[in-house]
C-alpha cells in the first residue's frame, strides 16, 4: 500500500468535526498511505497551539441527547445561554467515559505519522489570525499548495 495517497479537505472547526479527519488521517498513514490534510476557513481552528473546541446542539438534530431531551425539549432551547458549554463539557465526558481518544492525542498521532498538515494563508489573511497560534509543522499555503501536495491522491475526502 506504500503507493496509496488520502488527501482531506478540513473545513469545519468545532469539537464534533475534529475527529473525523484526525481519524481517518491517523488510520490511513498506519495502514501505509501517504496521507495529508488542507484545512482551511474554519478546519484551520483545529490547528491551533491551545484548542478550545466546543460543540454547538443548535442546527444538530442528530446529536443524542440526555436524559431523552431530544423528544420534549424545543429546538430552540439549544439556543440559551450555556447550552454550548453545558453540551461541550457532557460530550467531553462521553468521550472520556468510553476511553475516545482526545483532538489533541489524534492530532499528535497524525504528527507521529508524518501526515501532512496544510494551513490554508488565504483563510489566515481574510480572519486577521497570527500563524504564531498555529502548532509547528504546518505548512501554510493556498490552493496551489494543496492541489500539488495532493495531486494524484486514490481517495480525497471533503470534511
């Protein structure tokens, strides 16, 4: 398999689109792939030195909820105040609970692996973001960047 290449699109930033590439990433560069990610508008916040990911129930009718709530609690009660720290700091838990690995730990294996991490300089200058806050190892760049880390990929995935 040392000829198979993956290459993702990370374009989501919150804690529940974090594993998704950091997974499949860390798998496919195990199983031998050459293996690299784009992370661009908000994907680039899963790059961040200090994360600080949160999970938003609002606009997530399929995320479980506790205690039923999905059945009796409006929709828009996903909307008050807290309920995107109260629901973070619950599926932190369930996380922890089952023994899921954390973003940092996948983000860390991918490292390991020598997946290749790109930021995307286009979404850097439009949000005003220093690099300094982005982790080491990082290459930033645009389009061309990604398209000639990634050309000839067997898989592409759009996260």
């Amino acid at each position: 398999m040392a000829d198979k290449k993956l290459s993702i699109i990370t374009t989501k930033g919150t804690l529940d689109w974090a594993y998704p590439p950091f997974i499949l990433a860390s798998t496919a560069a195990a199983l031998g792939y050459q293996t690299n990610i784009f992370f661009t508008f908000y994907g680039l916040q899963l790059l961040r030195k200090d994360l600080n990911l949160k999970i938003s129930p609002l606009g997530n009718p399929a995320m479980p909820m506790p205690m039923g709530m999905d059945k009796w609690f409006p929709v828009l009660g996903t909307a008050l105040p807290g309920m995107e720290a109260i629901m973070t700091a619950m599926m932190k838990s369930k996380m922890k609970s089952k023994g899921v690995a954390s973003v940092e730990d996948l983000r860390a294996m991918c490292m390991e692996a020598e997946v290749k991490f790109v930021g995307c300089q286009m979404t850097i200058d439009l949000f005003d973001w220093n690099p300094k806050d982005f982790i080491d190892g990082v290459e930033l760049g645009g389009a061309a960047t990604y398209l000639a880390s990634s050309g000839g990929a067997d898989i592409t995935l759009f996260i």
